[in-house]
C-alpha cells in the first residue's frame, strides 16, 4: 500500500471533523439518559416499563423517519437536512428538561428521535462522501465518533444526573447548539445538486436480498443491544454516578473494538465469518448477564464483555450495508437503519415487562435468544451476502492497515 494512505483516517477536511463532532454528540444523547432511568422513575412516580419507554419513543420514531430521511435529504440537502435534524434534537431535549410528567418526556423524546433520524442517516452519507481514504476509512471514523459519544455520553450523564435528573437533558442542549453551530460554519454544500431521490425508495431497496437479511440481522441484534444498555441500569442497584462509570467502560469497550479489533479482524476473515463468531459470543455474554444478575460486580463485567462484542459488531454491519448494494449510500443506510431501530424500540419495555413477570434473568435470556436468531439470519442468507465477503483489497482493508500500523 502506498504511503499516501498512510494517516489518511484521521487527517480529514474541517466539514467531517464538524460532522463527526456532531455525531460524538448525537450518540451521547443515547447514552445520556442511561445512569438517570432509576432517577427519573422515582422523581415521576413512573413504573420501569412506563421509563423504559423513552428509549421505545425515541427509537421507534427513528426507526419510521429513516425512512423518509433519504427523500428529503436529497431535495434540501444534507446540509439543511444536518441542521434541521440538530435543530430539533435541541429543542425536544430543551422540553424534556422541563417537563414534569414521564408521559412528556416519552412525547417530547419520539420529538427528538426524528431529530436524530434526520442527523444520523445523513452525517453517515456526508462523512463517507467527504473523507479522505475512501469508504472504509470514512467508517471507521465514524464508528469511532460513535464509540467516543456513546462512552462519554453514561458518564456525562451520571455527573449531571447527580445533581438532577433534568442535568442530562440541559447537557444534551448546550452540546447541541454547538454541533448545530460547527456545522453551518463548517460545512460546505456541494456544487451539484443531488438527483431527488423517490419517497418508495427505501422500502424498494428492502427487496435487494442482501440488505433485507443485514436488516433482519440488525433488527434482532439490536434487541441484544438495548437490553444491555436499557435494560442493565436497573438490576445493577447503582446510583447515577455507578450506572455512568459502568457504561462509561462499556463504551470504551466498544470504541476499542469498533476502531481497531473489527478492521483487524475483516483483513484476515470474510465479514459473515466475523458476525458468526461474535454473534454466538454475544448470546452467551448475554446468558451470563442473566444467571450472574444478582452479582453486581459480575453483571458489570458481563456489561464491559458486552461492548467489546457490540463495538465488532457495529463496524462490520456498517460496513456490510455500504458495500452490499449499488444503492446510494443514503438510501442503503436509511432503509437498514430504519428496520434495526425497531428491535432497538422493541426491547426496553419489553426486557422491564420480563422482569416484572419472571425476574430479572429472564430479559437477558430473552436477548440472548434474540442475538441467536439474528446469527441464524446471517448463516442462512450467507449465500446473497456473497459480495460483502469478496476479498479483493478495498478501502477497508487499507484503513484497517492505517490503523494496525503496518501499511507500508
């Protein structure tokens, strides 16, 4: 590999760094409310289930404007589409924080979902069409922005959740107004002008076979990764500050891996290969989660296990969708990304009902499960997901060589 490649993942123009500051923002807001759950469930008088509906609003309004978010984009722009998307995510966060009824902030947070709908389908496109080294580098980057936000995010969280429940949220809207501001100053809008892209085109590419088996994939994996998230702050017992620190770990876990172990990883193996090995171990982190609940520091453990396996996990799905199709990156990413929040919408009610009809090991079997059947889906559908396994050199394998440092 030539020497120009070398660097190339972190030396990038101004307008990505803007928009990978925005996502590291963004994907804090997920984490963000993690440590306060219990808080806010006592403050409110809200049961568990009631609570965990804030991530099920956030996630399903996600999940449903994904799928419009390509049209939409295509015909203002991504940089209107950037900025009203961050525009929103501050002013529900903003209402979230002076609410006084759960039942609010369960409105106001599906509010804040289309907000982050809108941001994160198209900062994905805007960083892959932008950054220098091409796509694989572009990804990496931007799973790192996600592995730093959503790390950062609990332990933010925790040390606003501290003081109030409402903390968070305020947090949520200074953070916010600066990402809006470091994109409209930062970011260019492009010379031509993108060709508009038709409102059934999401929904048409879900009928190419290899995006439809990683969706259905990502649907049931991420039922195993928002129980662990969502889900795990309320069997742990700890305050704001514990809750924080724990999944404070857990995403640094998950960056780790994200960043460095999957491209590794992707050099030496096919991609299917990678998820049919992480997945089971998943499953099995998750199995241990559950018969270990009542441990505090061995549920943590499992917590930190988990987000090395995630933070594998993530890349290579991300990975996986963009190379699957000839599609436009936007309407790749929002069509997947619209199936998969609805397993993420799913799980947290659903993980606090289990709880409260068998106890607290049942969700996690539950998830377990649930990460088996998206292996199953993987291993079935291997066959349309022969193109995502070609092993010719791309840009994946020379930002995995930038990274592991043995690019020449």
């Amino acid at each position: 590999m030539s020497g120009r490649t070398t660097g190339s993942v972190w030396r990038q123009p101004a307008q990505v760094w803007a928009v990978a500051f925005a996502c590291v923002v963004a994907f804090m807001g997920i984490g963000l409310v993690d440590p306060i759950l219990p808080a806010i469930a006592e403050s409110l008088q809200a049961s568990p289930v009631q609570t965990e509906l804030l991530f099920t609003s956030y996630l399903l309004v996600t999940g449903l404007a994904m799928l419009v978010t390509s049209w939409i984009s295509s015909r203002i722009g991504a940089k209107a589409t950037l900025l009203v998307g961050l525009g929103l995510i501050v002013v529900f966060a903003l209402l979230c924080a002076l609410s006084g009824s759960v039942d609010a902030i369960i409105g106001f947070r599906a509010g804040w979902g289309l907000g982050n709908a809108l941001f994160i389908s198209t900062a994905l496109a805007t960083i892959v069409g932008a950054a220098s080294g091409g796509s694989g580098a572009a990804i990496v980057l931007y799973e790192a922005a996600l592995g730093l936000g959503i790390a950062v995010g609990p332990l933010l969280g925790g040390l606003l959740g501290e003081m109030s429940w409402r903390g968070p949220f305020f947090g949520v809207v200074a953070l916010m107004a600066i990402a809006f501001v470091a994109v409209l100053v930062l970011v260019r809008r492009p010379v031509d002008k993108p060709a508009p892209v038709p409102l059934s085109a999401p929904f048409r590419a879900l009928r190419i076979p290899a995006l439809a088996v990683l969706a259905v994939a990502a649907l049931f994996y991420n039922v195993g990764f928002f129980v662990l998230l969502a889900f795990s702050p309320f069997p742990l017992g700890f305050g704001a500050m514990g809750i924080g620190f724990t999944f404070f770990g857990w995403g640094v876990a998950l960056a780790l891996t994200s960043v460095w172990v999957a491209p590794l990883l992707m050099r030496h193996l096919a991609r299917t290969t990678v998820m049919l090995l992480t997945l089971p171990l998943l499953a099995l982190d998750l199995v241990a989660a559950g018969l270990l609940v009542h441990d505090a520091a061995a549920l943590v453990a499992c917590i930190i296990v988990g987000g090395l396996l995630l933070g594998i996990m993530n890349t290579v799905l991300t990975e996986s969708v963009m190379e699957a199709t000839d599609l436009p990156r936007s309407v790749a990413s929002s069509s997947y990304s619209a199936v998969r929040f609805l397993g993420g919408a799913a799980a947290p009610p659903l993980a606090a009902l289990l709880w409260h009809l068998y106890g607290p090991t049942v969700p996690y079997v539950f998830a377990a499960a649930s990460v088996i059947i998206a292996a199953a889906t993987i291993l079935l559908g291997r066959r349309a997901l022969a193109r995502i396994d070609a092993r010719e050199a791309d840009a994946a394998d020379e930002a995995a060589a930038v990274l592991v440092g043995d690019a020449a």
